[in-house]
C-alpha cells in the first residue's frame, strides 16, 4: 500500500467515532495474536523490544535498524498498519529524526511516535523549542505518507506541569503532528483538559490517567482517540511466566506447563501473511 494511501486508511481509524484501541506487540506470534482477535492496528512497543533483547528502554540502546526491522516484520506477519514508538525519533539533530520518519516510511510503517526525552538520565526531557523542531522535522519528513504523533514524557518523566505538557503538545499540533501523546496524566480532569486544548487533534491515552484504570467506553466518553497499551501485554505475559517459574522451582510440574496449546500456536502462525 502507498505511503499516503496507508496514511488515509490509519488516520481514518484515529478520526471515526470511538477511535480504536491500538495495543502493542513485542514479536511475532503476539502480533498474530491481536490481529486474530480482530484489533485493526497495533504498535511496537519501545520497552518490550528492549526487554526481549536484554537492554533498558529509553537510554538509545536499540538502535532504528533493529527497531524498523521489528517493525517490519510485525506489519508482514500480520497485514495490519503498525505504529512505531520510536522514542526520541533516534538521533541528536532534527535531522537525524527526518531521517528517522524517511526510514520508517520505506518501512512501510503507518505511523511513528516522537518523544520529547532525550535518553540522558541528568536531563530527561528536551528543551521546548528543541523538542518542537524535532517534531516539525518529523513532519515535513513525512510529507502524508505517515501518521506523525508527538509526545511529551513530562508525567512520566518526574515533571507533573500540566501547563508545560498542554504548552508542548498543542505546539506540536501547530507544527503539523497528527496525533498527541502524554503519558499518564494524573487524572481525568487533567487528561480532559488537555484534549479540549489540543482539539481537534487526536490525543493518544497510555492505558488511562495515572490515577485510576478507566473502561474503554470511559475514556471514548472523555474523547480519546487512541488507547494504546505500552508494555503492560507484554508484562502481563512476563507476569504469568513468572508465576510458572515460580511452580516449577516448587516441583509443580503441571502448573508450569500450562498455557497456549500448540494447536493454537499452529493457528495463529497459519494465519500470518510471511
């Protein structure tokens, strides 16, 4: 599919009434797995790909080649637009994130996120006007050909300023970006303020506000366009593998080998598109 036509067919998720649940995959047979129940988009998630490599997010430990590859392959897999979070746009400059958003569209992503963060611990999020340019690089780079969603990590970053956060995304907005992003608000109140000052631009919600979990049909109410789920999939797996160890370190052999038949596993690989 050409780069503006995907473009249309993702953003045209992110517009509709309701807006969709995007949730994030970290290989291929939880990539299938979403598609075959019927989700219509998913993302890669930046956390999980790190973990599954043994590195830690956020500290540019994985480099764009192993994150556009990863991309790659769960868009084969599956057939389904996928949205990358790819951090801070992976470079220093401006253009470095141009380069970033070109990559990911002969990729054959549909969308890609840009960050405000900066991967060094002393100084966790970009200056303002820094982290603007880098969002308008990231636009006029995709020139519609995919769905560019600015992000600011102020929350989640040890920096609860709900001014500055509304400051940041609504400048993205100004600059072209599609959609907008911060993660875990502190709560609905915040988050609503925050949709009514970026309208109309579709805003992203991480789960749901800091404070309390929310239904779907909670956040839809409130206006959100997207719900993306991070990596709380993949730790929910991590959770239940954990808990299988943790029998089989007591000798529990039945309790750690339970789970997905492998009929199933042969269903969802028979389904893919590779």
């Amino acid at each position: 599919m050409p780069g503006s036509e995907l473009y249309e067919t993702f953003m045209a998720l992110h517009t509709r009434d309701g807006g969709l649940v995007m949730p994030n995959a970290w290989d291929g047979l939880s990539a299938l797995m979403l598609a075959d129940a019927g989700f219509e988009a998913i993302a890669t998630t930046s956390v999980a790909l790190a973990a599954t490599l043994g590195r830690p997010d956020g500290r540019h430990r994985i480099s764009r080649a192993e994150h556009l590859e990863h991309a790659r392959l769960l868009g084969r897999l599956t057939g389904l637009p996928v949205n990358g979070d790819f951090e801070d746009g992976y470079g220093e400059t401006p253009a470095d994130v141009a380069a970033t958003v070109e990559a990911a569209v002969e990729y054959s992503l549909a969308g890609i996120g840009i960050e405000d963060t900066s991967g060094d611990p002393a100084r966790p999020i970009r200056d303002f006007d820094e982290a603007v340019e880098r969002v308008r690089s990231a636009v006029d780079a995709a020139k519609g050909r995919i769905v560019v969603t600015g992000r600011t990590d102020n929350f989640i970053q040890g920096r609860p300023d709900l001014d500055d956060t509304i400051r940041r995304l609504t400048a993205f907005a100004e600059v072209g970006a599609d959609v907008l992003f911060a993660p875990y608000p502190p709560d609905l109140d915040a988050l609503g303020k925050i949709i009514t000052a970026v309208a109309p631009t579709p805003v992203n919600v991480l789960v749901s506000p800091s404070d309390k979990v929310l239904t779907v049909a909670e956040l839809q109410k409130a206006g959100v366009k997207r719900i993306s789920l991070g990596p709380w999939l993949y730790v929910h797996a991590m959770g239940a593998l954990e808990e299988a160890t943790k029998a089989l370190v007591a000798g529990d052999l039945a309790s750690a080998a339970t789970g997905l038949s492998f009929e199933r596993v042969g269903e969802l690989l028979a389904r893919s598109n590779n």
